[in-house]
C-alpha cells in the first residue's frame, strides 16, 4: 500500500466503505477472495481481507487527520 493514493471525494469513500462491508462479511463466511482496489492512477491492487482492513484503518486515521486540519 506504500507509494499509490486512494480518492477522498464522498464517492471514494463509498466505494471502499461498501468494498470493505462485503469484504468483512465475506471474510466472516470463511471465503477467502482478494479485494481488489483501484488507486488514483488506474492501477489495480490486489490485497488479502487482512492487508485491505489494515489500510482501511490507515486510510480512516489518514481522513480524520486531514479533516482535522481542513483539508479534507
């Protein structure tokens, strides 16, 4: 996840919060399909729930920060 940016707009956000929804309850099933992420570049990642959760958080704290400082 080093090195490539995900979007911020209202609809970026969506998008990886209902991504990261069906992911959890995919997970929950037991079902282990990659969760593949487009980054701001058109390029696809390919990550594992257990990667996408973490830059999920990342992705979470790095918004918070943002909108604490006004530049979200």
């Amino acid at each position: 996840s080093e090195g490539w940016r995900l979007g911020w707009q209202a609809d970026d956000v969506a998008l990886l919060t209902g991504l990261y929804v069906l992911a959890a309850r995919a997970n929950q099933l037991g079902m282990t399909q990659p969760c593949v992420v487009t980054d701001m570049s058109g390029e696809r990642h390919t990550l594992t729930f257990q990667e996408f959760e973490a830059l999920m958080l990342a992705y979470g704290a790095a918004r918070a920060a943002a909108s604490a400082g006004g530049d979200a």
